[in-house]
C-alpha cells in the first residue's frame, strides 16, 4: 500500500484505540466522581477490545517500518509515527492493568468501581484523560492536513472518500454527547474500505477481470478502477431511495440510564417476569430474536438502542470470532413512504447499508446488473461521454424476487462475513403497498435466519399473526421489563418541576407514592407514561396538591384510546373548537404528505383567511416572524391538543453527501407530528367522530385551510440558493394535492385563489433567472409560463421516440397557460367554473390544445383527469382535432405506446400502463373519446401477441386488434412475469382479480369500437419502412445517447425534406 494508504490505515488505528480508551475513562472518571458508573462493564471485554486496538496498531506500525527508513520519511509519515507509538503505549498500559484485574480470581468478584479504585488513583486517571485527549486534538487539528497532502500525491479518489470518513470520526471522538458505538461503527466502515481498497490494488488485472467477469479492453488500470467505482456507485443509487434514514432519525433517544437492563441476566432479575437472555443471543448460534410488547411501550427507541450500543458489538464478536461483523437496520413507518411500509423497501434498505459499507460486495451481488451498468460506463469511458448523461437513462425499479435473490447471495457467497440485522416496526407493513401478505415477510425473515452468518432481531406488537410465526425464538414483551426504567423516567421528569421538589420535602411519603402509582398504572406503556406525566407537570404548575395530583391520576385510564379521549374531555370547553380544528388540520395534512405539514405550514392553516391569502405580498417572511409563528403554534398544540401533536425537527434524507431535493431548512425544520401512531387510529375512532360533531364548527373546511396554507407558503418562501426551484416546485405540488383534495369532496378551489398562487409562483420564478436558462430559455429574457418548468419531467419523451415519429410528436407545450397546469392537475371542478364564467372561448389556445394536456399520460394521476376529459369534451373539445399533423385521439395512442414502451426498450409484451393505471383512468377515457366522435379505425403502434420466448412484432394496427390482443395476453397465466408481478401483486388472489378487472375494462372498449364501426386491420412494419428502420436502429444500437444523436439528424434531415 502507498504513503496515503498506510497514513489512513494507522490513524485509523489510532482513533480505534483512542475511542475504546476513552470509553473506558469516563467510567474511571464517573467512579471517582459519583461513586458507580452508569453502565454495567465485563471488565474482560473491555481489556480485549483494548488490547486487540492496541496489537493491530503495533502491526500498523511494522507495516510503516517496511515501508521506508527514518531519514526517507515524509515529516506528515514521521509525525503518524510518532501518534501512534504514543497511542500504542497508553493502550498497552491499560489493557496490562485490566488483564491483572481479569486474571484475579478475587478481582473478578469485585464490583467495577472497587477494582477501579484499587488499580488507578484520581490524579493519574487525569493524567491519562489529558494524553488521550492532546492524541486526539493532535489528529483533528493537525494531521489530516498533512494526509490530505498524502492524497493529493496519490491521486485516488477512493482515499478523499476515506479521509471524509476519518474527520468524521474524528469530530464525533470529539463531541462529548456521541456515544462510542456512533465512533466504532464509522471506524468499521473506514477499515472495510481500506481492506477492500488494499485488495484491489494488491489484485492484477487479469483477476480483476476473473473476478468480476468485466471487460477491461481498452481501458487503463486506473479507468478501470474508475469505471468499476462510477457503477458501484450508480447500483447504490438504484437502491436507495429518499426516505432511507427518515424513520430512525425521527425515534427518540433512549432516556439516559434506560434500557441497559437489555444485557442483563434475566434470572439474576425478578423471578416474575420471564424472558430470554439477550446477551445469551449474541453470542450463540441462535439465528433470531423477537422483542414484542404493547402499542407505546417503547419497541423503536429499544432497537435503536441496540444497534448503537457498543456493548452489542462487543457480544456479537464473541459469536462471529474472526469474522468482521456488518449491521444494517429497517425501521418500517406506517406514515412514511412506500418503501417504509413494503418488504421491498425492507430489502432495498438492507441490501443499501450493507453494499454501502462494502462496494467491493456489489459485483457478486448484482452480476448481471451491475455487468451491464460497467459497460455502459465503460463506453462512456472509452467514447469520451459524460458520466452524467448515464444518470439520466432510466432503468427498472428493482423487483421483489429480484431483491430477495440478492440478499440471500449475499449471506451465502459471502461466508467470511457476519451480519447483524434489526428489523423494527412489522406491524406497519402494509400488504396493499405492498401487493403482498404479512406472512410473505415472516417467511422471508425466517428465510434470512436460516444462514449461519447472519443474526435478526424483529420488533412488533402482540399480533396472531406474530406470535405464531415467532413462538419458538427467544423473545421478550417489553411492557413486562420496563418498570424500573419508567419509575427512573417519571422521578427525573417531575422531579425537574421546582414544585414537585417543595412537595417531595413536605410530604415524601405521598410523593414517592404518586410515583410509583404512574410506575403501577403505566403496565410498561411509556407513550402513558409520557402523557400522563405532561399532565401532572401541567397540575404542578397550577400548584395543585398531591391530594390533587393522585386525583388527576386516578382520573386517567391505563388504555391509550381511552386515555385520549380523557384527555380531550380535559381540554377547556373554551379551546374545544381550536382543539378540533388542530388535530384536523394535522390528521389531513399528515396523512396526504407526512413531509409537507410544517410548523409554519400549520400556524398558516389555523390562522389564515381568503382575506389574509389575497392581501399578503408575495414577499419573503421575516425570520424573526417566522420564528414566532412556530413557536406560537407549537405553544397552542402543547394547551390544545395535551400532547397528542408535538413539533420536532424534519428529517433530511442523505445521498452521496448531498441534501434531498425539496429540503428547504427554514421551512421544514419544525415539522407536526403525532406523538404515536396510535393518535392517528383514535382520530378514525367513532368517539372522534363524536366529538368533532359536538365542537367543530360546521363551515370548517380542513382542506382548504390547507390549500390556503400551500399558497402563503409560497407566497412567503425565502430564497436560499441553489436549490429554491426545487424547493418551489414541492410546494407547488403541495397546492396541486390540496387543490385536488377539494375536487374530490365535489368542491372547486376558489378562482381567486388560485389566481394569487399563479401570480405568486410567477414572481419567484422571475428571481431564478439562472434556472429559467439551464432549462431552456437561453437568453434569460423571456420566461414562458412557469407550469412549462413544473412540468419539464413530463415531456422529455420526444428525445427518445423514433426518428420519423420525432418531428410529428408533440412536444413541450411552448405557450402553456394556468388552466393548462390546473387541467394537468386534474381540478375538473375549477375548469369547468371557468368554462361557465367565461363560455367555450376559453378552451381555445395556441399550442399544445387543451384536450391534449388532458389526454398526457401520468400514471401517478391518470385516475383524476376522467373528469377533466369528461368536462372539456361535454364543453365542445373535439378528440379529432389536428395538432402538428396528428389527432388527439392518434396522439393518444402513440404516446400511450412510446411512453411506456420506448422507455422499456420494447421488452414488454403487455404495456405498463395496463397494469398500472388501464382500469383506473386510460379505458374510460378510450370510451368518453369514442363517444365524442373519435376515429375507430385509426391506425396505431402495437405488439403482435408474443411467441413462448415473449417476442412479438411491431406493426401497425386498429384498436379493435390492439384491445383482442391485450385482452388475450391478459388471459394467459404464462406470459405473466416477475416484472408484472412487481405491478400486479405478490399475491395470487390480488393478482387474478386486477387481470379480471382489467378485461372486463378492455371488454367494453371492445364492445364500443364494434357500435361505433370499428374494423380489425393491421399494417406489417416492412409496409411501412421509416418504422421498421426506426426500430432497427433502436434493437442494434446500444448506446443510447448514440441514438438520440442519429435521432435528431434523421429529425433535420426530414424537416429539410
């Protein structure tokens, strides 16, 4: 390895035994200080982990000594020399002292704090803590300046990904309220990167390619590295998705001194409570545990407690030996994302922070795939493209199957590996996300356990379901251990109240009695614990007595649901009203968008009228304003809703170090939330339904409080840079939502509204001067309307399409308009208001006609635009009206095939928009064009029915064959693949009844073709050569970028022509 390598590698070693010394002094240091420590410590475990630290940095050492002679060192090399004999000899002395302490039988009976003060005495434990410290300050300060010239020399890339990591590292050695599990596990990354690097450059070229089965012809070694890094890094990419961290950022933190109970022996505890060692779990060759326990009793907080402490690392390497030991993580989220609630989400999750941390893994997971992304890049390579153009190209979503084949190739290919998985949350699996049933994932948990070297621990509530599938694991039911935990909880909490402390001297008899009735009451449900204990502070504050106190809390059920309806029966009969509004307003707005409803967002919904929306400037809101508001608002949640909604920080989803698109800080920081998934089911619960009835005002309308709240937003908006288009363009599809939201209560969103949101969009774009000419305006000077920027995504398709279809396909709308974006957005309602305000005439545009806006397929909203179809043409909009040569109704089809053909390379037999949307929203739209008069007999691309080795032939062909072919294909069990399934559904039963359903549509677009003349007829592509010689550039050449270029000059060629 090279100067820039081994510099890395040793001060690698370095922060590793700084970190367990560390560690291991602040427990000296909580002895002399308190007289105990707040962890119980295996004195064995600790001298091993510091003497294991201490050994691989001698053999860093050796490597350096091989490496050059004193006089021919760097002075950077001298100085990570010296660093390190220094860190190795303050390791050798502590791991020697508690080796002692481990071989003394008598020692070994002794508590931590006695042997402690028996080896080591204040002044030399300070002594210590001030050498560790000035190692430590030495490496953040000083020494990474000079590896970072190490690196520069070396010209890798790989070691600025290190060094990235090491300062990581190094700031969290240095902040005092990271725990040393955080340190250690981005230790264990840096040193699985440098293992893997130390590999690669080890390996010849020749195994390389025997290895991965890549082709480097033509290319260098250092293009192959290159190439081989620019792909693992896209499979990554294909694997993550944008709510990955969400869910375990938003769980609270353990209460300090909790949980450690965990590691204990559960038969050195109280006898009553029965449960397996957990500890015991770690370290046998046991495959799974299961922690259960009741709604609110503190799962989440117990599994991210686990995974970050390093007392389980510690026990997990007694299991694995030798072996180094991966952990990944899956936190499932009722409210979250599709991938938060699915079992493809739970794997894409898992295969992403194992791959993560170990690139070199990619190649033996994903052969074929990553083989074909390396040689698209190796092109590029060769070729001299730019790697971004391949970020554009579009590959498949990855499928269950195929995500479950990888993950158990990974555990069996790679034996010299461990893997540590937490699963959290399998009660908030969503079997209609995720087209499968919870048992599909218990056997897929139970799959994943079957391999020697992998460990899982699953969390989830007292469900049938659960407890069969999991009986026969060790297990333990939370509520039952957590007494202790929540007496310490509700001590620390009241005890915090200046009056609690008055009370506990005058009376402290009653006083540790209204402690321990919440610690009896609770039944291990800390969320009631929580709540209730914000309801005593509330009692403390009204200075009630602790007559009145145990009062309050006989008063209170131990039943969650019940307790939340005491709650708001406990709500002032003046705050009612805003209590109803409030818990309204956030159950619609979280449910819609958990990421959209922030603090801001909500004081907005609650306080502003039609008044207030149209009289408000577009104009930036004053920090110091803004801040008011969310404190304001959070004030009014905390004496409204009694806890049931608090306010926390957004959480932000990372990605190669850059921020999610749509994140803005200064409005999404405070985020509404509920305080447990069990307030969102109460607010469904018919004593909600009740209570809404008695005090809610009846012209209270949550949705358009919420609609006005999306546009002041907007109206409001701070610019921040680089990313404000984008952040805009997420608040416009927020008003977009809540517009639509209207529409389905049969409401329109008021004109004027609308208008103001036009207008206030308008005026923010017309200050990204730099966006408006990235993305087409060149001149900056003249900004179209800014729907043709929201909608940009939409309309690349034309790049893509045939070359003699190119210059006749329709595209981007060059003069849109608001009621284009609102006829795009689906508000059928709000259109057809304005066709009768202002008469026909409205409908008539340049460009891109009305109709066509309506008839773009968007799978995401097809569903919505029937009505807007519906309404245009029951205005006069004709589907046989010519646009650019082609009718409505032609262009209809072309795109319907193109879009989702074209963009599969044609290797679908069965277009994707069948499955995904047919049923929803494209057949009846066929029927409303046909009954408006659409041609019968158009003729359109198609598919032949495909062969057994599902290959059809492209022609040109009449709906009515279009339609018997799909419906014959959709007959046929066989020709119904994996990838369909991904569409479809997992399951069989769900799977046939969407076949079904979807024939029965295409049934009677059939039946309406034959009464409206329809013919069968069908066209060969060697009838129609442009066609056949389109798709015969298509299947030969691969680059696709290639392509786009022979597209455009057969485009000119033509226009010429």
């Amino acid at each position: 390895m090279d100067a820039a390598g081994l510099a890395i590698a040793v001060t690698g070693c370095v922060l590793k035994l700084v970190a367990f010394s560390v560690d291991f002094v602040v427990d000296v240091k909580q002895v002399y200080q308190k007289g105990a420590t707040d962890r119980n410590r295996d004195l064995a475990i600790v001298a091993n982990n510091i003497q294991d630290a201490a050994k691989t940095l001698e053999g860093q050492l050796d490597d350096f000594s091989k490496q050059g002679q004193e006089g021919s060192m760097d002075p950077a090399e001298k100085d990570i020399r010296a660093l390190a004999t220094r860190a190795t000899a303050i390791g050798n002395e502590l791991a020697s002292r508690l080796k002692k302490v481990h071989a003394d039988t008598k020692s070994k009976q002794k508590a931590l704090e006695t042997v402690i003060r028996g080896m080591w005495d204040a002044e030399e434990i300070e002594m210590m803590e001030k050498q560790l410290n000035g190692i430590r300050n030495e490496i953040q300060l000083r020494l990474l300046i000079d590896i970072r010239r190490l690196i520069q020399e070396s010209h890798s890339d790989e070691y600025h990904h290190m060094v990235l990591a090491l300062e990581r590292t190094a700031h969290s050695l240095m902040d005092s309220k990271k725990d040393s599990g955080t340190v250690m596990e981005l230790l264990s990354q840096i040193n699985g990167s440098i293992k893997d690097l130390q590999q690669s450059i080890n390996a010849t070229p020749a195994a390389d390619e025997r290895s991965t089965g890549l082709a480097r012809e033509g290319l260098t070694k250092e293009q192959f590295m290159r190439v081989q890094r620019k792909a693992e890094d896209y499979i990554l990419g294909w694997l993550w998705y944008p709510s990955i961290h969400d869910r375990k950022e938003s769980i609270e933190e353990a209460h300090s001194e909790t949980l450690n109970w965990i590691y204990d022996d559960p038969k050195a505890g109280d006898k009553s409570c029965t449960w397996d060692s957990f500890s015991s779990f770690l370290t046998s060759e046991a495959s799974m545990y299961w922690i259960t326990g009741k709604p609110g009793s503190g799962k989440s907080t117990l599994m991210k407690f686990i995974t970050e402490q390093p007392r389980t690392a510690e026990l997990l390497q007694l299991w694995a030996g030798d072996k180094e030991v991966l952990f990944a993580s899956f936190y499932f989220f009722y409210k979250g994302s599709n991938e938060q609630k699915t079992e493809l989400g739970l794997l894409r999750s898992l295969l992403y922070w194992i791959l993560s941390r170990r690139k070199v893994l990619i190649p033996v997971v994903f052969k074929e795939r990553f083989t074909a992304v390396f040689e698209r890049i190796r092109y590029n390579e060769l070729e001299g493209i730019s790697y971004n153009e391949l970020k554009g190209i579009k590959y498949d979503e990855p499928t269950l199957p195929e995500a479950r084949r990888a993950l158990r190739h990974l555990f069996r290919e790679i034996p010299h590996l461990c893997f540590f998985l937490t699963i959290d949350g399998l009660d908030e699996f969503d079997p209609g996300v995720s087209l499968t049933h919870v048992t599909s994932l218990i056997e897929l948990t139970k799959m994943l356990g079957i391999f020697e070297n992998v460990k899982i621990v699953v969390s989830s509530r007292q469900l049938p379901e659960f407890e069969q599938g999991f009986e026969a694991c060790p297990h333990l039911r939370i509520h039952e251990l957590t007494r202790r935990d929540i007496h310490h909880y509700a001590t620390e909490k009241l005890g915090s109240h200046q009056y609690m402390n008055k009370l506990i001297r005058r009376d402290p008899v009653n006083s540790r009695a209204l402690i321990e009735s919440v610690t009896t009451m609770s039944c291990g449900v800390f969320l009631w614990v929580r709540v209730v204990t914000q309801s005593l502070l509330q009692g403390l504050t009204n200075r009630d007595t602790i007559y009145d106190l145990q009062q309050r809390l006989e008063g209170l059920p131990s039943d969650l649901l019940d307790l939340y309806k005491v709650m708001l029966e406990r709500v002032e009969q003046r705050y009612r009203n805003q209590t109803c509004q409030l818990l309204q307003l956030v159950y619609h707005g979280i449910l819609e968008d958990p990421e959209q409803l922030s603090a801001l967002g909500l004081w907005f919904a609650e306080r502003a009228d039609h008044n207030m929306v149209v009289q408000t400037k577009t104009k930036a809101i004053n920090d110091e304003v803004a801040e008011d508001r969310v404190d304001e608002i959070e004030s009014r949640l905390k004496s409204r809703c009694l806890g049931l909604v608090e306010v926390q920080p957004g959480p932000k989803s990372i990605y190669n170090g850059k921020e999610r698109c749509g994140v803005d800080e200064n409005l999404t920081r405070a985020m509404v939330v509920f305080s447990h998934r069990t307030v969102r089911e109460f607010l469904r619960s018919s004593i909600w339904e009740e209570f809404t009835k008695m005090h809610c005002h009846p012209s209270f309308n949550a949705q358009e409080s919420l609609l006005r709240s999306a546009i002041l937003l907007i109206k409001t908006y701070r610019p921040r840079g680089k990313n404000d288009w984008c952040v805009i363009s997420s608040l416009i599809n927020a008003v977009r939502m809540r517009a639509r939201n209207l529409e389905g209560k049969n409401e329109a969103a008021d004109p004027e509204l609308l208008q103001e949101f036009d207008s206030a969009v308008a005026i923010n774009l017309a200050t990204h001067s730099d966006y408006v000419r990235d993305v087409g305006d060149k001149d900056g000077t003249t900004i179209s309307h800014w729907s043709k920027y929201f909608f940009r995504e939409y309309h690349g398709l034309y790049k893509i399409m045939p070359p003699e279809l190119i210059y006749r396909y329709p595209r981007e709308d060059t003069q849109p308009s608001f009621l284009s974006f609102a006829i795009k957005s689906g508000l059928e309602n709000y259109v057809a208001k304005q066709v009768k305000i202002h008469g026909p005439d409205i409908l008539v545009k340049p460009g891109v006609p009305l109709l066509g806006h309506a008839l773009c397929p968007n799978d995401t909203v097809v569903e919505t635009r029937i009505g807007v179809v519906k309404a245009l043409l029951d205005s006069g909009s004709d589907p046989q009206q010519t646009f650019e040569g082609m009718s409505l109704w032609a262009w209809f089809w072309h795109m319907l095939f193109y879009r989702f053909g074209i963009e599969t390379q044609m290797t679908y037999s069965c277009p994707q928009w069948v499955l995904n949307v047919g049923e929803k929203g494209i057949f009846p739209i066929m029927r409303l064009m046909l009954i408006a008069g659409a041609e019968p007999n158009v003729l359109i691309p198609w598919m032949s029915y495909p062969d057994k080795a599902g290959k059809g032939k492209w022609d040109y062909c009449t709906p009515l064959v279009a339609m018997a072919r799909l419906r014959e294909f959709l007959l046929d069990d066989e020709f119904i693949t994996e990838k369909h399934h991904s569409i479809l559904g997992y399951d069989n039963r769900i799977r046939r009844k969407r076949l079904d359903d979807l024939v029965v549509e295409i049934e009677k677009v059939i039946k309406l073709l034959k009464e409206r003349g329809g013919t069968r007829k069908r066209m060969e592509c060697e009838k129609y050569p442009p066609f056949e010689m389109a798709k015969t550039a298509f299947d030969t050449i691969k680059n696709r970028s290639a392509w786009v270029k022979k597209s455009f000059t057969y485009m000119k060629t033509i226009v010429k022509g």
